[in-house]
C-alpha cells in the first residue's frame, strides 16, 4: 500500500477497502501522510463520493482512532439524538430529559455554535456552575446514574475526525456527504449509544435548504449506520423559521424550562415529541407511536422530565436558581419590534435571523469569541398567523440602543408580512428508517 | 479573493479567471497559501479540467513566475521542439543542428529521463566536456551566435512549475491534461521560442498508448497554444518500437553523429525530417513541405547539419573525438540475442525494454542514482523484418555476464517472433495544427 495509490485509486472513483482507509488514516495522524496528500484525498472524496460501507469503514476508523465509551447490557436502551442545526433550536435541553424520565440512557455529545446556527452548550452554559466539560468517566457515570447527561466532545474522542475537519474548512471540502456522516457520526458513536436518532432540519434556516437536499443527507447517514450495524432512524423537520419563540442562549434556556413544565411553544412541543417517541421506540421502552405518547405525556405532566433536567444540571455542577426563583437577567435595552401594516406574517429568512444573532455576540464568528448569554429574538408571531399594524412581532434582547436600531432596520428585511393569508409550514416532512 | 473560495470554485467545475489563478498561485510562492490548498485545488482541476484559455492563463502564470528569455525580430526564426518522450528518441540532437543549418534559431531547453524514457540531457553528457547547465545568458547568446543550444532548466525558470510539480507527484494529480500542458508548456516558452513543434509519441513505448489518447493532449496543448498566441503544431508519430537502431545514451549519440553524417536508420529519417520540415515552415523559412525537404537534403548532404551540430558541442564545451576520431568506449560486455525461431518480428514491449535499460543503469529510479552511458540494446530487426533461426536480434551492451544473462532472458518475452508477416508501424499517424 503507498499514499499516492490510495489518492489516485479513490480519484479515479474506485471504492477504497477498510484496510486501505485504515493505513491512510493512521500515518496521518503519524505525521507521515502529509496534510497534502489529506487534503487531495478529501477533494478526491468530495468529487468522487464513498458508498455507505466505506463510509462506514471511514467513520469506524475515525471512531476508533480515540476514546469511545462502552455501556453495559441492554445495549439498546442507549440512544442519542443529532441534530444538523438550525435557529432556535433548543430540542436537545428539553429531549434529552425527557426521554430520560421514561428510562432512555442519553449519552449526548454535543457541540457549540456553527455558522448560523446555536450550540447546545453554548446554551447550557449560560446555567451558572453548568460543566460542559466532563471527564470521559463523569460523563459514562451521568449516564449510568442520571440518566442523560448533556457535554462536550472531549480531547480524546474522534482526534482523526478533529485533524480531518481543520484541513477540509481551508480546502472547500466540509459540503461532502461521505466526510459530513463520517464527522457527525465518528463523534456520535464515540460516547456509546447504540441508537440514534436524526433530526435533519430542511428549509431557509438549515443547513440543507429542500426537502431533496434533506432527503439524501439523511438517507446517507441511515445507509451508513446500517451498513455499522446501528439502529437509526431519521426526521425531517421544518427550518423555515425559528423553531419555539425564541433565539438567543439565555432566552433559549428560560424558553426549554418553561417546555419541561409544560409551556411548550406547539412546534416546539411537536418536533420534540416526534423525536422523542422515535428514541423510545428505539430503546424498545415503547411498541409503537401511542404507547410512546402515553408515556412521554404521564412523564411530562407529572414532573418527571423537569425532575430529570433539575437532577442533570446538578450533576454538572449546575444551579437553576435564576431559571426557578427570579427573573433571568436581563440584556440592557428591550425593544419592540412592530408590524407597519395588517396582514398575516408570511416568512422569515431565517439563516439571516441566525446570522443577526451572531452579529448581536449571541454566536461566535471566530473560535475566541466570547459569547453574550443575554441578547436574542423572542419571536411573538409565527408563519400563517395574522398580525396588525402597530402589533409587536420580535422582542429584541440587545446590548445597546444602536445594536437594537441595528437590528430593527434589518428585520424590517427578514420579516415578510403580506396580505394573503400563508399556511404553517408542515413540521415533520418525511420520517426515514 | 481567497483561497477557499477559489478551491470551491474549482471543485464546482466553475471556470477560473487570469487573477484567481495568478492570486492563488503568487500567494503559494509565498508560502501563504498552503501546500494542502494547493494539492485540494489541483485534484479539483485534474477532475474538473480547465479549458484552453484557463490553462493558458495558468502556462503564462508559471512561465512568468521566473526568469524568461526574450529575443528580437524576426520573432518567427524562433522555433522549438517538445516531445511527449519514448525509447530510443535521439531526435532533439539531430533535428536542432540541422534546422539551425538551415537558418532556424532553436532555444532549446531540455529534461532529463523520465520513467521509462530517456533524456536528451542524459545522453548530450556522455560526450566530454558538455555542459548541460548553461546560464541564461550562455544559453541566449548561444541560439544568436551557433543558432541552437540544448542544455537544461535553470533553477531561475519557472519556479512555480517546480513547486507544483514536486506536490503533484505526491499526491497523484500528474496525469492531468491541463497540469501536464501547463507545465511543458511553461518551460518551454520561457527559453523564448515564438513558435513550438509538438512530437507528441504515440504506442506502447510511450506516455499515451493509444491515437485516442495522444489526440486529446496533443489536440489540447495546440488548444492552448492558440489562447495564448502562439504558433504550434503537433505531429503524432509512432512509438510501438525503440526509433531507429539504438537505445541507452552513449550508443544513441553515436547514432545521432552517424545520422547527421547522413546515416540515418529510415524511421528515425522520417520522423526527423517531417518534424523538421514543420519547423522550417513556423520558422517562415519555407513555403512548403516539398521546399522544405530539398533545403534540409541539401543541408544534410553538405555537412552543414553535422557542422552545426560540432559548433553547439564545441559551444557547450564538448569534445567530439571519440565520436569522430575513434571507437567510442564500449560497455565491457556485448552479447549477440538471437532469434530462436524464423519468422517475422512482430511486435516490441517498448515499455518494458525502456525499463529494462533503466534497469540495467541507463536510466535512474531516483533523482540521485548515477547513469552509466555505456549500457544499452542495439536492433538490428525492426517490427514487418524477416528472421530466421540464429539470426541477431539485438546487441546487448552491459556491464557484466549476470547482467547480460538477466537481459537476455527478459528480452525473450519483450521481443514477439511469429510465422505472419507483420507491417511495419505508420511512422506519421497525425498532423495536427
């Protein structure tokens, strides 16, 4: 076997073996397969494609090139759920709970904010004393004892895929399906859950902009599992708007523990429920979709899934009294941003909302940036609902007038209200399994 | 403008402009664009292409990313000739005297053996005393004063090709059409010819097997000759046995000495003059092929090809005695290989004998290995010739017994006897222009 062989065999679209991908790999991380070669080889990929099983050979060898995490029997009562992105986005704080309060074991692995989109434990962090950086063995022991534990990838989970992703964003390499579910799934399957869930979010918010685009990213990360002997499953859900009434990391929070007590924003309530009975069925806690309903509904109204959220959050070292006790703090100007006319609110751009936000400092545009918990959107009017002139549509959560000027003059744009009336978007597209 | 913008472009089959292409290859130069950039973007290229006025743009980039030579009116006397390399091609050391005989001026920069080919340099040094590393100003004061000069690449030309070379041998991204046109075509205009004849070799002893092949890149490298200005035209000629008698260097320039004293095996002949004739008529120094032919039979015939060819020697500093006055030196071993059988020759392995002679130390596997210039295979049978039983095929020149043994028994599968009569090869196959 030699590097240039193995470049010039995928380049002339030839399907690689385990051991071919294996040998590449491993004297990458050595340092004798150059970043050069990687990096012809990623293009190579990208141009050329990978089919599910080597694929999946490619996301074993990336899974295996660190730590992973091994739970005990059932091995099918642990299932985690990924998302792909998306603007208000706050499933995984509430899910992660409330599966868990009906005996699902979340092992979740999760990330920080990309591009447009919130992370997760950017979020979890504006928690104070919340610790997103668990050891290999707090985490497995959350797991165990809690039940769902919620952290971040650590230093010794997936290095090939952390050396790989460096040189695919400075060679245009990142928009590859093979290296996208090689990525996501090297990470996901380090931490040991057997099952997994995807939410593939599909609309002017996501990642994936169509239903078609959707369709086959999931399709993909389904064909590969399989192809690993996974079970998975996969939703498409709607991104044409934020999901729930807000964006923003402190707003976010507030909003998830308002939903563990019941107060759900409907298409939150919806996609999360969805995802949920998937992961239940998955376990094999539940047969089927109304058993499963049944289930997360008696665990929900009784408390259990805010128990589970609560017991959590203290296991890493958190403490909700601002989210329980007293009012969250506050960003320093809130302004009302309102409706010119009557009519019915017929779209938001929503990637440009994500970016907004970021430009706010509720998101990083580079990795040292210092997040600001406090700005966001809370969104008081959805797609399909009638509005009035003079009627609020977003409260702005911002740093200062000028920024809240700032952000009034360009939702103004990513705002659509029109005279004819529009239909709520269908929250889940397509299930794929 | 940045690099991964320019990379995804590429990737996406987009075309490239003058300025992207010269950014990116500028900044590599620099060192601020990477190695791994630039081996992503050339996987994108050797699987998306470049058309002609791109891959002009990327020959001019390279061509003035160092030194290049200019001369004065009549800029059309200036004429080149490249050739796509074969086994056996002496044809640079006898082409450039006599068409520099008949008044054309020929800035010819050369390589060393490649793969199973061998260099012109390689076999000019076997004659004692010349110099292959004539400085620019040598080399230009030369074409003015003898009208030609053969030497080889200084580090001042081209720098760009070198770098880009040196990462695409690593990273399987040689074969590539554009890359390949790019990188003759940037050395050989930099020596300064206005005008370039293309041999491009055609069969099993050369880079492209098949009339398909050797018409695409000799259809391309016209392509692009023609976006940047230049007057060209390509010859294919055929390459499915060693051309002429000889093969391994000292033994090919004393065949080249024999030819220009008028001595020609016929293929070389042919191909020599139809190559030369195409020169004589891009120089302007005749009209047609029929005047062309009797001005370089006259040239010939004279001795003023072969007084051209003791001038370049004696400017490059070689002393042609052995060659004239004497035996030249022979390799200690010469051994008769004898055809078994009578019937006809049918046909060469022309590859496989290129690497037997690189085997046998005519040629270098690494830069650093040192040729031995007396090694070598005379013919004494062309492919269509009769043979009979006891009859010589080849003289093989080596260093030892073992060697010769060794040769002779790899001979017997590279040589194919049969009872059909076989024609010989179309010499001409393609004009193209």
């Amino acid at each position: 076997m030699n590097p240039v062989e193995i470049i010039a065999k995928k380049r002339d679209g030839k399907k690689l073996t385990r051991d071919e991908i294996s040998y590449f790999i491993s004297l990458f991380l050595k340092g004798d397969i150059k970043d050069y070669q990687m990096s012809a080889l990623l293009m190579a990929i990208f141009l050329k494609g990978m089919d599910y099983e080597e694929t999946g050979w490619l996301t074993e060898i990336m899974l295996y090139s660190g730590e992973t995490i091994s739970f005990g029997e059932p091995r099918n009562l642990y299932v985690d759920k990924h998302s792909t992105g998306g603007v208000g986005d706050k499933v995984s704080l509430i899910l992660a709970p409330w599966v868990a309060a009906c005996g699902v074991k979340v092992p979740m692995l999760s990330g920080r904010g990309l591009g447009h989109t919130g992370g997760t434990l950017d979020k979890l962090e504006t928690i104070p004393g919340y610790r997103t950086n668990l050891s290999l063995n707090e985490f497995m022991s959350g797991v165990e004892n809690v039940g769902c534990v919620i952290s971040g990838q650590t230093p010794e989970i997936a290095p090939a895929d952390k050396a790989i992703y460096a040189l695919r964003d400075v060679t245009s390499t990142v928009e590859s399906i093979p290296l996208i579910c090689g990525s996501i799934l090297s990470k996901k399957f380090a931490a040991g859950p057997n099952g997994l869930v995807f939410d593939v979010k599909c609309g002017n918010g996501a990642f994936m902009k169509t239903v078609e685009t959707a369709t086959e990213l999931a399709i993909n990360l389904i064909g590969v599992c399989k192809a690993m002997g996974r079970d998975v499953c996969a939703l498409l859900t709607d991104m044409n708007q934020p999901l729930g009434y807000t964006a923003g990391n402190i707003l976010e929070v507030k909003e998830s523990v308002d939903a563990l007590k019941g107060n759900f924003a409907p298409d939150l309530y919806r996609v999360t429920i969805e995802l949920a009975v998937e992961m239940l069925i998955l376990a094999g806690i539940s047969k089927n979709r109304e058993t499963a309903v049944s289930l997360l509904e008696t665990k929900l109204g009784d408390g259990s899934a805010w128990r589970k959220f609560e017991d959590m959050v203290a296991y890493q070292g958190g403490n909700l009294g601002i989210f329980e006790y007293s009012e969250i703090p506050k960003a320093p100007v809130i302004r009302q941003f309102k409706s010119e006319i009557d009519g019915f609110l017929q779209g938001f751009e929503t990637e440009a909302i994500g970016r907004l936000i970021v430009d706010m400092g509720g998101g990083r545009k580079t990795k040292d940036d210092i997040i600001d918990p406090l700005v966001g959107l809370i969104f008081h009017k959805k797609i399909g609902d009638t509005v009035k002139a003079g009627e609020m549509l977003v409260e702005i959560h911002s740093r200062n007038n000028t920024q809240a000027d700032d952000v009034a003059l360009r939702l103004i744009k990513f705002i659509k209200i029109g005279l004819d009336k529009v239909e709520a978007p269908t929250l889940i597209k397509k299930r794929l399994s």
